[in-house]
C-alpha cells in the first residue's frame, strides 16, 4: 500500500472520521497500520503517525483500554528510537495521563 493507494485509504479513513463513522475509519486506520508495520518494522517511528490515528479514535469511541495499549507502544517507539525528542515524548505522556483520566 504504497503512495497513492495509502494517501487515498488515509483521506478515506480521515472523512469516515469526519462523518462519525468511527467503527469504518478505525477499520482503516488498522489497516494502514499493519500495511506500514510490515513494510518499516514493528518499531519504526514513521509509525507513530498511523498509532496516533489508531488512539484518536479509540478514544473518540470511549475504548480507553485499546488507545492506552497504542499510546505505550508510541512511548516505547518514542524511547528507543528518539530519546532526546522531549517535547514529543511529554505529548505523548500527557496524551496518555489524559487517557487514565
């Protein structure tokens, strides 16, 4: 799903969002994750984008549970791969306090 095709399925999923159609732009969100996780690796920051869309949503649709699961996983992305990135990582970490709120 490269290009074109991951731009198209992302302005899908983006105006699923828009409608309130959540259960439809998650579906897609899902995917494009696991298309990119497949292509970058489970642990590549790039992916933090499509996490954040996954959350987004999650948390739109009070599933608190699965946006926390998501949200660690970009803290932990954030760790490894850019430690001295503070200001994305608090984002996160408020993002997340926001979540067990």
């Amino acid at each position: 799903m490269k290009g074109a095709l991951s731009g198209a399925y992302a302005r899908l999923a983006e105006s699923y969002y828009d409608q309130g159609n959540y259960a439809e732009a998650l579906a897609l969100y899902e995917k494009i994750l696991a298309v990119r996780e497949s292509e970058l690796g489970e642990d590549d920051p790039e992916l933090i984008f499509d996490l954040n869309n996954v959350v987004r949503v999650l948390c739109v649709e009070n599933r608190f549970d699965g946006a926390e699961s998501y949200c660690r996983r970009i803290i932990s992305i954030l760790e490894m791969t850019q430690p001295e990135d503070v200001q994305k990582l608090a984002e996160t970490l408020n993002m997340l306090a926001q979540i067990y709120f």
